[in-house]
C-alpha cells in the first residue's frame, strides 16, 4: 500500500515584496503567529519553527518595540551610505531587523521605537519623535 505525504516547505510564505508594502501602507508589522504553540514569526512562515506544525495566521505583530542593537553602515555597493540598521524587540516577542530613523546623537540601545515612514520607505524612529 502507497501512503501519500504532503510535504510542506518550511520558507517564507508571503511574497517579501508584499510584507514590505503592508508595513510601508498600513504602518504595522505583519507576521505569522503559529495556532498550537502561538510562537510568533517575520516575516510569515508556513511551518512553526518551535513545534513544526503548519497551523498559522497572518497577524500584525504591532508598530512598536524596543532597539536591542544597531549598527551604522559605512560601506555598501547598492545603497548610499552612512545608513543605520538596528534590531528591534517587538511588542509580540519577536526580533526584526530593520532600518533606523534615528538621529546619531539619539540612538542608543533600549530606547522605544515605533514605525514609521523613513527617507527611502519603512523604518523605526524613537517612539513619539519625528524622522
């Protein structure tokens, strides 16, 4: 007897492109949040990393956070530079990588950061401050 298996792919489910332009369109982050265990992921994935189930629902996972770290840019073959990048903590517990509106003289590590729209799309600044 053949037994048939559905084999799911664990990638990003959602086209890049399109998490970008919800973000820059809607000011909110969107995400994956898995049904079973409820580990959150961006961008969305088709398979929980934590308990590797295919249970999950597209969900914004907010518009503020906190910066855990940054890094200022200094050399870069596609982008003018200097340009700032930093990670943030979000409201649901998840990490992303993004860029910084931030001025120099104001970026420091575990300052509340919101979305907003930066010089060239999406981009975090410090929470009620202005890009």
């Amino acid at each position: 007897m053949e037994q048939s298996s559905q084999v799911i792919e664990p990638w990003v489910e959602a086209d890049v492109r399109e998490t970008i332009a919800t973000m820059e369109n809607e000011g909110k982050v969107v995400g994956s949040v898995c049904d079973d265990c409820g580990l959150a992921a961006f961008p969305p994935v088709r398979v929980c990393r934590n308990c590797q189930r295919p249970n999950q629902t597209l969900t914004s996972l907010g518009d503020r956070g906190t910066l855990y770290s940054y890094t200022t840019v200094h050399v870069a073959s596609g982008r003018p530079v200097p340009y700032t990048v930093g990670y943030i903590d979000l409201e649901r517990g998840v990490r992303i990588l993004g860029p910084l509106a931030i001025p120099e003289d104001q970026i420091a590590c575990d300052v509340p950061v919101a979305l907003t729209q930066g010089e060239s799309g999406w981009a975090f600044q410090i929470e009620g401050g202005q890009s």
